[in-house]
C-alpha cells in the first residue's frame, strides 16, 4: 500500500505567494500554501508548518487546530514573533534559519563601522549642499569593538571586525577569557561595568526575556561618547526612549540601527533626523538571493523530517535560540 505523503503548510503572506526551488519534495510531502487568513483551514491533518511569513503571529489564535502538528521551520534567525506558552510547552519541534544570515550582517555591521569611521555620511550631506570641507576620519584599526551575543551572526561580526584590525570581545550569558572568534567574553547582564571600554558597540543579540531592554539608560550613560552603536539584533533589546535621549545630550556619538522596536519606523519618531544616526529597514541580511537561501534550507531540512534523519538548528523553545550557537 502507498503512503500518503505528509501534509506541510507552508504560511505566506499573501494566497499567491510561493517559495522556489520547492522540486525536490514533489511527492514527499503534500504542501499546502496559505496565507493567515487560511491558516485555520489549511492546519488540521498536517504534520509541519514553514512559516515563510517569518513575522507572522498568526499562529497562535489557531492553535487549538494543531493537533497533529510535530515541526514547524521558521524562515529567519529570530523565533521571538513565534514562540507562545502553549507552544512552548507542547512537543512539537521549532528549527530557525540559522547560518543564512551571519556573514551579511557581519559585513552590514563592518560597513557601518566603516561609514562613521570615514565620515561617508557626513560627506554625502555635504556633497548634496555643495560644500567642500576637509576633515579628518578616524583609523579602525586598533578601535575597540563589544559584540552583544555570541551566536552564529555575533561570531561572524566578530571574525571580521577582526579581520580589518579591531579588537574584539564579546558579551554573553557567560563569561570566559578566550573565545575563538571574540577573545574575552563578559556577562551581558553587567554591561553597564564594561561598556564604556569600547569604540563600538554592536547588538547582534536575539530578544528573550533576559535581553528585552538590556541597553536601556545606564548603559547608555556609560558608553564613552566618542562611542558608536550598531544594532542588528532586535528593536526591543534597546530602550529607544533613552537611546534618543542619550543621543541628543551627546552621551554617545551615533547609531547604525536596522532594528526598532516598532516596524516601519513611525514617521515621527525622531530618529530619522537625528545627526550621527543612520536609519536602515531591517535589511541588514537580506543580500539578493536570501529567499534562494531560505528556501533551499528548508528543502534540505524538509527531507530531513521526511527521511527521519536528524533535523538541524532545533530551538530551545524555553530559552528562545538554538542552544549552542546563540549566548546572549
């Protein structure tokens, strides 16, 4: 007798919306696409669940149609939208798209290093009104570099903020003196003791309880101002009330954020004109071909489950990341 094949919801953002290079599983699995609107619907009787509309919340209103559910593949790094009690304290299995993402925000995270270092966006300001005026940019070499998070993408950070001469530690939920890719290692819940040692400080660290606020106004206060943050973590790791008040009394420089606490960035938030501040949509991963990416990923993962074979990057449901790879 012949096997149905598994049913696999595959969670878009719009009815039409179809991830690539799916060939592979034709007849390994039946693949039911919808978008949340159809998400009640399409649940009962299947076994996993892509959510490809990776900020989708959707889920957790149909959960009571989740009976048979055993895997669900979140296409992102960041599980925080996902992840619900209930689901928590079910069985089913939650894999992210880790490794996908770690060397383009490394060089997002080197390149804004890089703009305010050089000055680059001082120069296009002035280049657009015309003016001719010599300055002085600073040398990175030798600058002093804290990486938030020790996960995949904190370590890439770290691997190429060294690679161009920075001197890089890192900060975690444990310490230690000689990490491989971030030198020494200090406990992230005492940011504010050591902050005010670095140059640049990059939030690469994914949002869990532990991390939601962790750079709020006492870390702030503390950083030097000569100090640059750069955030490509999550908007909720940082107190955007008091990093605009930090920017605005001069307590630190500047900021390369990606990330906000709201998404789009309201209009009227004052960050989009705020001097030493460079605004980007959460991009920083997002290189062309990422959805290729994201997509072949899940295929090899697909077949994983279908085979019975060891699934890869399984999230700790409890502690929101793949154990491991993401200390933060």
């Amino acid at each position: 007798m012949r096997l149905t094949p598994p049913a696999v919801v595959v969670l878009c953002s719009t009815p039409q919306e179809r991830p690539a290079h799916l060939e592979p599983l034709a007849g390994r699995v039946e693949l039911r696409f919808t978008d949340a609107a159809g998400l009640a619907d399409a649940l009962p009787g299947a076994r996993a669940l892509l959510l490809w509309d990776f900020f989708s919340d959707a889920l957790r209103g149909v959960w009571d149609r989740c009976g048979g559910l055993e895997w669900i593949h979140v296409a992102a790094a960041g599980v925080d939208r996902l992840l619900f009690e209930e689901l928590r304290a079910s069985d089913v299995v939650v894999t992210n798209a880790r490794g996908v993402f770690d060397r383009p925000i490394a060089e997002f995270v080197l390149a804004s290093v890089l703009a305010h270092a050089k000055l680059l966006h001082e120069s296009h300001d002035l280049q657009a009104d015309g003016v001719w005026q010599h300055r002085e940019p600073r040398a990175v070499e030798g600058a002093c570099a804290l990486v938030i998070g020790t996960g995949g993408i904190g370590r890439a950070t770290g691997r190429l903020l060294s690679a161009v001469g920075l001197r890089v530690s890192g900060a975690g939920r444990t310490e230690r003196p000689e990490d491989p890719d971030l030198g020494q290692v200090y406990d992230s819940g005492r940011l504010a003791e050591y902050v005010g040692e670095f140059d640049y400080v990059v939030n690469a660290a994914p949002l869990t309880s532990a991390t939601r606020g962790l750079v709020d106004a006492s870390v702030l206060a503390a950083m030097r101002p000569s100090a640059y943050l750069v955030n490509v973590g999550r908007g909720a790791t940082v107190v955007e009330d008091d990093l605009v008040d930090a920017l605005r009394s001069g307590a630190i420089a500047g900021a390369a954020l990606d990330v906000f606490e709201a998404e789009p960035l309201p209009t009227d938030s004052p960050l989009w004109s705020m001097p030493g501040v460079a605004v980007s949509a959460h991009m920083s991963g997002d290189v062309v071909g990422w959805r290729d990416m994201l997509a072949r990923q899940f295929v090899d993962q697909a077949l994983r489950w279908v085979e019975g074979r060891a699934l890869e990057n399984i999230v700790d449901k409890r502690l929101g990341y793949v154990p491991g790879q993401v200390v933060s």
